[in-house]
C-alpha cells in the first residue's frame, strides 16, 4: 500500500464541483478587474449598477435581495458610487424609512462601457451562446437546490 491509497478516501479537491465553482469565480474575477477599473468600479458595484440599468430607481432593501447582498456589505459599496458620481440616494417620500437609489447621469452614460465589458467577458469564455445559456440554467438551478437543501436544513 503507497502512501497515496491511504488517502484515497478523502475527497480530492480536483473531484469537488464546490472547487470548480470557487476557481471559476476567481478566474471571472481576474479576467473583469481590469476592464472595470477602467470605469472606476468593483466587481459588486459593477453588479449594483447592471441592476440599476435594468430598474433605474430601486430601494436599497431590493438592490441587497436582488444582489444576495446585506446591508453591511451593501451600505459602503453604495457610498463609493455616490461618491464617483454613479449613483444618488434619497429617502423614498411615501416611507421615509426607505432608501432609493437612482441613477445619475453619469450613471447612465457609462452603459453603453458596460456593454462593450459584457461583450469581452462573453468572448473570454469561449462559449457558444447556446453553451452559456446552457451553463447559466444549470448554475441556476444548483443554485436553487443549494438554498432549498439549506432552508430543509434551517426548517
């Protein structure tokens, strides 16, 4: 027996789906930084803006539902863009309670950016269309099964 079957009942890190998610993620990271950093924005911010294009005025509570985000991640990453020039904040005047968020200008102008970003990344993975509307159901649906298990597990 070699040293290397005393370990074959563990799991093996090549195996786990866990790893290929995580290792993707990081490589999806790398591969926007530098065409974000060219508008001045993260990765979630860059998130919280796809978002806003879609809805332009959102509450901060569904901006943080939408995103997976809290507040306490949710809170500074809305600063930095009202303070480049992204984004606004007010109090939503039918319930002071809640804060919107709205495009700027600015915010909007740099869609068309945004566009020309999705566009290379989706060149970057070497999918076809159909392999990634594909891949993003199956994702979705893992995605799912993951928060049902969790929610069983909770209930």
């Amino acid at each position: 027996m070699t040293d290397d079957d005393d370990l074959t009942f563990l799991p093996r890190i090549d195996n786990q789906l866990c790893f290929a998610v995580y290792a993707t993620e990081h490589a999806f990271a790398r591969a926007y930084k530098p065409l974000l950093s060219q508008l001045g924005l993260t990765y979630p911010q860059y998130l919280v803006m796809m978002a806003l294009w879609e809805h332009r005025t959102l509450s901060v509570n569904a901006i943080g539902t939408r995103l997976g985000l809290d507040s306490g991640t949710l809170s500074p990453l809305l600063k930095r863009l009202e303070t480049t020039g992204y984004i606004a904040r007010r109090r939503a005047q039918d319930d002071e309670r809640r804060v919107e968020i709205t495009l700027t200008p600015r915010g909007r102008e740099i869609k068309s950016d945004a566009e020309t970003i999705a566009r290379s990344i989706a060149a970057k993975t070497g999918c076809t269309a159909e392999e990634a509307r594909d891949l993003h159901a199956r994702l979705n649906t893992l995605r799912q099964n993951l928060l049902a298990a969790e929610g069983e597990q909770s209930g």
